[in-house]
C-alpha cells in the first residue's frame, strides 16, 4: 500500500496557524464574554425597569413606546440626532465618508440610502480599496527603505569606531538600496520597534488632540485611535461629527493627517508582526518535524544520503582541500604552469555539482520543489512573491534565505 505524502511546510505552516487563530479566537471570546455580558445583562435590565416606569407614569402603552424606539432608532441610523450635527452628505462629510470605504475602515455612521447610491458604492469600492491597498504597499516599502538607510548608516558608523571600516570609505553608487554594504539587512525586529514606536507616538498625540477637541476622555481617544488606524471601524466614537468646532478647518486637516499617517503605520507595523509570526511558526514546525515518527526520519536521511549527491557537501569539502592543498598541490600548480586555464581536477568537481545539482532539482520537482529551488529560471513578476510579505523577504535579513 502506497503510503501518503507528508504535508509540506507551506501546508503545515498554513494549518498550524488556523489552528493557532482559531484558539486566538475562541480565548478572545471567552474573555471579552466574561468581562461584557454582566454589563450588558445589568443594562438591559435597566432598560426595561425605565420603560416600565415610563409607560406607566405617562400612561402609554408598551406597543406604542415601543413603535415610537423603533421610529427613533431608524432615525439614528439615518444620522438624525437631538443634538444639531453636521451635514453628513455635503462635501466635506461626503469626502469623509468616501475616505473610510477605500481605506475599509467603514465607521457605519453614514451609509447610502438610495439605490442608486449603493450600486454605485459597489464599483467605487472595488477599484478604490484595491488602489488603497497598493497604496499601503508602496508606502511601506519606502518606510523600510528609509529605516534601512539611516539603520545602514548607524552601522557603518559603529564599523567606523570600532575600526573594522576604514575612515576613508565611502558608499557605492547603490545608496538608495538596502545597503552598500555586502550582506547586511536591516533586522526585522529593530524595524519592528521602530514602527512600534512611530505607531505609539503617533497615537498619544493624536489622542491629546482628540481629547482637547471632542471632550473624550484619553482612554478613549486611544480607544479610538487603535480601532481607526487598525481599520477596524467599529464607529461608537467618531470624530469630526459636530455642527461647529474652533478651528475647525485646521482640525479637518490635523484629523485627516492623523488618520492617514495613522492606517499606514500601523498597517506596515502589522506585517512586519505577520513576519515575526511566520518565522515563529518555523521555528515550531522544525521542533516538531518528524518527532512522531524518528524511524521514517532516520531511513529516509540514509536513502537521501546513498541515492543523492548534496551539492553543499561536495562544495564545502572541495573549497577545504583546496585552501589545505593550494600551497603545495604539485599537480594542480604543474597543470597552470603548462598554460591550462583550469585543472582537469577542478573541471571534474564543477562537473559533479553541475550533475548534483540538477540531480537534487529534478528530484524536488517529482516531489514538490520549493520555490527557492529554480534561481535561474526566468524571472517574471510574481517570481520572488507579491505584496507586503515579498517587500519584507527582500528587504529584511531574518526573511532571507540565507537565514
């Protein structure tokens, strides 16, 4: 009976991760059930003792008072208040609601009423939200590109002091790339403490204005700022929602700064969490790879090693004995004196790595090569991956291959 391929990383890593969100989830909602319900129990009762009270002081009948809430909930959602509001579909309120559909933060406190309106909304979403998410990529490839130039600097500045970069060097012609240095990346948590920083910063002013302005209390103008810069939305606090405010064109501007700076930083903080996360998934796929069967793991290492050439090995093992022997390698130094151009012993070994290495792709690809395998293939555009995760692997050195 054939026996069944095992998972590859990819699907590994894919299936321990949803069952690590699913516990996510199941953890948050256990939480957040045990601190709100008792609270929404005890309102709820509130609730009905008021209306209990109301329709009997008043002598209404529970139908009646009933049908008038509804009445009135219907006019909230159409953005009808007690309190004089701003108009919601003038231009400035219609350019804040347009803004909060293409960055998918949708507070909920404006919708459109007309069909019209909806069908419309339809298409405008489509292209605005994929143009937005190109815009969050493209942003957070330049905030890498900045953090890894000044982070480049500081490290040719520490080489400079420490005296393992001479005083006299100076960058290549490559200053806008990763770096001029050869093999150095900025580290994925150093970019990740920064962001996290940024991000910090960014909402504990945008805060202390929110709370100045709109009469919040700081707790929830944080509130506020994680639930709109995260693109969560859930819209029981909004801002710019009043009739009047002092300074109100400045505070439009200041509100509409903060809450773009504010999605792109904490959209590029987390992918760089994402990637963290991923390698952390890595690193536990490797402690449990094969420990529930060590036998299977022990006999295909030995066929491996009788039915394969490992490239790697024969390399390592010719550069030794070349660097052991180069001194004093009569027939090597006797073959270039005779004006050959390479040794026939080094021309068998680039043979047998040739031969290996096509040996180890054609077997990767019987049995599902990674993608890291065909480096020589002809790159297209979707090559080395597409979106946040390709800018952080090519940008970042934990991501690399090489690590």
């Amino acid at each position: 009976r054939r026996r069944l391929a095992p998972l590859n990383e990819d699907n590994g890593r894919f299936l321990l991760l949803a069952a690590l969100i699913a516990a996510y989830l199941s953890a948050g909602a256990t939480v957040f059930s045990a601190l709100e319900s008792p609270s929404e129990a005890a309102a709820q009762l509130r609730w009905n003792r008021t209306l209990h009270n109301f329709s009997r002081i008043f002598n209404i009948s529970p139908p009646e008072l009933r049908a008038f809430l509804r009445s009135y909930e219907a006019a909230r959602a159409a953005g009808i208040r007690v309190d004089a509001l701003r108009p919601r579909w003038d231009f400035p309120g219609a350019f804040y609601f347009v803004g909060t559909v293409v960055s998918t933060i949708g507070f909920g406190m404006t919708t459109p009423a007309t069909v019209a309106g909806k069908v419309f909304l339809i298409v405008y979403g489509l292209f605005g939200c994929a143009g937005t998410i190109l815009f969050f990529n493209l942003f957070l490839e330049r905030i890498i590109s900045l953090l890894a130039f000044v982070m480049k600097a500081c490290y040719e500045r520490q080489l400079r002091r420490s005296g393992l970069l001479p005083s006299n060097f100076r960058r290549g012609p490559a200053v806008s790339g990763v770096g001029s240095l050869v093999g150095w990346k900025p580290s994925v948590y150093h970019v990740m403490l920064i962001l996290g920083f940024f991000a910090i910063t960014l909402s504990c002013c945008a805060s202390a204005m929110y709370t100045a302005v709109e009469g919040w209390n700081y707790v929830d103008s944080l509130y506020y700022c994680f639930v709109t810069f995260s693109t969560i939305g859930f819209g029981d606090l909004v801002s710019s929602q009043n009739a009047a405010y002092q300074h109100q064109g400045l505070y439009r501007v200041g509100n509409f700064i903060f809450i773009l700076m504010g999605v792109c930083c904490i959209y590029s903080l987390f992918n760089v969490i994402s990637i963290v996360i991923k390698q952390i998934l890595n690193w536990v796929l490797k402690k449990l790879e094969c420990r529930c069967c060590p036998k299977c793991h022990k006999s295909s290492t030995r066929l491996s090693r009788r039915n394969a050439i490992t490239p790697g090995a024969r390399l390592r093992r010719h550069n030794v004995a070349m660097d052991a022997d180069g001194q004093y390698d009569s027939d090597t130094e006797g073959r270039r004196l005779s004006g050959e151009m390479i040794s026939m012993r080094e021309l068998t070994a680039s043979s047998k790595v040739s031969l290996a290495i096509l040996q180890k792709q054609l077997s990767e690809t019987a049995n599902g090569y990674p993608r890291n395998v065909c480096i020589n293939t002809k790159q297209n555009g979707f090559s080395a991956g597409v979106g946040a995760l390709a800018i952080m692997n090519n940008r970042l050195a934990e991501t690399s291959d090489s690590r």
